[in-house]
C-alpha cells in the first residue's frame, strides 16, 4: 500500500558545485589508476583501458560545464 503522506525532499543544491568538483577529482585519480595499470595490461585491456578514460574524459567536461551552470544558478539564488 502507498502512504500518501511521504513528500519528496525539497531540492538542496547548496552543495552541488562541491560534489561536482569532488567527482571530477576522483574521475581523474581513476584515469590516472587506470593508466598506471596498462603497464601490466594485455593489448586488448589497454585498448579497453583507453576507451574507458575516453568516456571519463567526456564525463569530466560534462561534469565542469555542470558546475559553471551551478555555480551561476547559485549566484542568482537558485532562481528558475
């Protein structure tokens, strides 16, 4: 049975820009890993390895470009 009296939380991004930095951080200690581990890597896991931190690399510019809209939204006061 559904309770109807659950709302959903209110929208919090105070800290959206801190996490979005926070993933790009990490996104790039995980290509740096998986770098370091191609020394090791057969041929067909290196080329799996640089396609992966191809797609982290496109992750990284989204992840920026979403926190200049943040980062603007927070200036303006989270107006819509």
């Amino acid at each position: 049975m559904t309770n109807h009296n659950q709302r959903p939380n209110p929208d919090d991004r105070s800290d959206n820009v801190e996490k979005l930095q926070d993933m790009v951080q990490n996104t790039i200690e995980n290509i740096e890993e998986a770098k370091e581990s191609m020394e090791f890597a057969t041929e067909e896991e290196k080329q799996r390895i640089q396609e992966k931190n191809a797609r982290r690399n496109e992750s990284i510019e989204s992840f920026r470009s979403e926190i200049q809209d943040e980062s603007a939204a927070r200036e303006n006061g989270y107006q819509s």
